[in-house]
C-alpha cells in the first residue's frame, strides 16, 4: 500500500513538473523589416605594372623601379596616402638568374589600392607610363559607415516588428506586453562592380585619355527580425 501511495505520489509530482514547464502565455509571433540601398565610397583597385622594351631592344628597358617610382609619386600627387597602396603580388621578382641568362625577361609587380575618388584615380593613372601598365581592375568595394547603418536598420525592423503586433492586438481589444523572444535575419548583398574600359593594356596607345565608366550596383541592405510578445 505504502508503495502504490509513493508512486502515486510521484506520478502526481511529475504531472505538476511538466504542467509547470508548459508556458501558457498568450502570445503573437510577427516580423519587422528594414532595408536600404548605398552607393559604394570605398574602392580597391588591383595594378599590375611591368617592365617592356623601347622599341623591341633589349638595351633599352624600361625598369620597374622607374614604374614604381612613378605610381608611387602619382599616389601622392593625387593627396592619396601612402598606407592605401600596398603590394599584391611580385611576378619572378627575385629570379635574379632568369633576369642574367635572358636580357629580355620582363619583371612585373601588382598592386592594390585604396581610393575614395575615381576622378583623382583618373588623374593618377594617367600619371604613369601607359605601356608599363599590363592593367587594372576593381577587386572590390565597401561603403564606410556600413557597421553604423547596420545597426540603425536592425532597430528599425525591431521597431517594425513592435509596432506592427501592437496594431494588431489593439485590434481585437487587447494589449500587447513585453517581448519574448527576438530572432535576427540578414540579407546583404555585394554585388560585383559593372564597368567598362577599366581594364587597361599596355597596347592602348593613349592611357591617359582612357577614363573609365563605372556603373556601381549598389550594396543592399535588409533585416528582419521575427519576434514573440505576450499580449494581455
């Protein structure tokens, strides 16, 4: 008898432990968004410059110091900062022995840099030997307030979500209380610059009167946050 009670006991225990875990809250689950577009500000531009033969002799090469000396004084000419050119990549560089056994080996470097303008790069890139410059291209962009605009768009949709189940639950007479629970979704999109005429050859016969026409897609922005509040 004693046991049957005990388990009687127990089963009525644990009935109470899970009635209790079972949250009976009213509640209403909905979704806010928020979602922008910007124009890129910061663009990164691979440079790859190589040395070349005036006229096809040997004797007369044009090095790859004079070339980077050369992009190197259109940087600052152009009020660019130092910190924003860096070097990418060095094509047989160090092949020292190539360079003694074959007097027309050509050494190339490339570089990636940082600008904010496109016209002071079209002042920069003029600046330089066009035969020495074997191309250019955009890599990639960014836009600099991104990590403040994130945050503002992520309120916004919180707020949405909020003001959105508050019309609703007015709606049917009754109030809406504290939030419950808060999920982030994002869709950020980078999509890869459309341009043209900005891969530049060393053929080109004129650099300088070769500008580019960039037509930037601009980097989208969207948050929703899906959310549960008790209402009254």
């Amino acid at each position: 008898m004693k046991k049957l009670f005990a388990l009687a006991f127990v089963a009525l225990f644990s009935i109470s432990a899970m009635a209790q875990q079972v949250d009976l809250r009213k509640k209403i689950t909905v979704s806010g968004t928020a979602e922008t577009e910007v124009t890129p500000d910061i663009i990164y531009i691979s440079i790859s410059l190589k040395e070349y033969l005036k006229d096809g002799n040997s004797k007369k090469k044009v090095e790859i110091n004079d070339l980077e000396n050369q992009l190197f004084k259109a940087v600052q000419s152009a009020g660019i900062t130092k910190e924003n050119l860096t070097i990418n990549n060095l094509s047989s560089y160090n092949t020292v022995g190539e360079k003694k056994k074959n007097p027309d080996f050509l050494v190339s470097k490339q570089y990636r840099l940082k600008v904010t303008d496109l016209n002071k790069w079209n002042a920069l890139i003029g600046a330089v030997d066009p035969k020495g410059v074997a191309y250019t291209n955009i890599d990639s962009y960014d836009y600099s307030k991104i990590e403040a605009l994130k945050k503002e768009l992520k309120i916004k949709a919180l707020q949405a979500a909020k003001e959105k189940a508050t019309y609703l639950v007015e709606s049917i007479g009754t109030q809406l209380l504290s939030v419950i629970d808060i999920q982030e979704l994002n869709n950020e999109s980078f999509p890869q610059p459309v341009y043209r005429n900005m891969m530049m050859r060393a053929e080109s016969a004129d650099l300088s009167a070769s500008s580019p026409e960039i037509d930037f897609k601009k980097i989208k922005l969207s948050y929703t946050m899906n959310t549960v509040f008790e209402i009254k």
